[in-house]
C-alpha cells in the first residue's frame, strides 16, 4: 500500500466521522449547545459599549478563546478514543498540526490589525467545530438509540434479574 493510498483513508475516515452522527440529538446538541449557549461571549462583546476600532479586536479575542476552547478538548478526545481509529499515525500527526496550526490562529486573531484579524478566529472557528464533530462522531451519551439502549441494559442487567435477593 502506497503512502497516498494511506493519506485518502485518513481523509475519507475524517469525512466518514463527520457525517455519521447527524441524528436529532446530536444535531440539537451541536447547534444549540456549541455554536449558541458556548458562543455566548463572542455575542456579548457585540454589545459592548467600547468604540468600533476596540469592538473588533475584543469580538476577534473572545472569537478565538472559543475556537482555542472547543479545539483542544476535539483534539484530547481524538487521541483518546485512539482505539476506534483506523489511521492512527495518520491522526497523531494531523492533530499535533492542527493544534499548531490553532495556536498560530489563536496567535494571529490576536495581532492582526484592522478587519483582518477576524480572519484567522473565522478560520479557527470553522475549524474546531469539524474537529469537535469529528471528536464526538462516537459518543453514545449524543445518539437517541445508544442512550436508550445503555439505560435498557443496565436496567436489564442490574434490575431485572435480582428479584428474588440472591
């Protein structure tokens, strides 16, 4: 097997994860957990009474303390559910990437001057949210079915059968 032949499996294993867990909860969870409740501070530094020119470094600063918030945790949870990985070298390489790659966004959302520096926290933003989808494809406790399941088989297993006290 050649090494791009590896590199479209890491690709098409990051694509795969991503579109797996789109059921109702999942979705609810993703759009009004993290893109709504979790982005609060950005919302708030809308409002703010500072001037325009300051407004847009304090929007961009509380923008990229959110992407640098959900992106490290994404990238954690990845390497922890390394068993579950097909490409595991493949992924330990593009997350130690991408955690640079969120350290020089986080760095440039924060020094860029005029509009620009909503630039990088834009990009950052885009980018923790596929990571966090990515990390959370597999998590049972945002599933409908999985969640339903588990509490049946606990009760079922520690419930059901202990009736007569022995």
């Amino acid at each position: 097997m050649n090494s791009k032949s590896l590199e479209i499996d890491f690709f098409a294993e990051c694509w795969e994860r991503f579109k797996k867990p789109w059921c109702n909860s999942f979705s609810a969870y993703f759009i009004f957990i993290i893109v709504f409740f979790s982005a609060g501070g950005i919302f708030f530094s809308l409002f703010s009474s500072i001037d325009a020119d300051k407004k847009i470094y304090s929007i961009a600063s509380n923008m990229s303390t959110y992407f640098i918030a959900l992106i490290i945790p994404a990238v954690i949870d990845i390497f922890l559910s390394f068993g579950k990985l097909r490409n595991k070298v493949s992924f330990i390489i593009y997350m130690v990437v991408i955690l640079v790659l969120s350290v020089i966004l986080l760095w440039l959302s924060n020094t860029v001057n005029n509009y620009y520096v909503l630039i990088p926290a834009i990009i950052g933003i885009f980018l923790s949210w596929f990571f966090w989808v990515i990390a959370n494809s597999d998590n049972d406790n945002l599933s409908d079915y999985s969640y339903d399941r588990k509490i049946k088989d606990e009760v079922a297993k520690n419930h059901g059968g202990n009736w007569d006290g022995k």
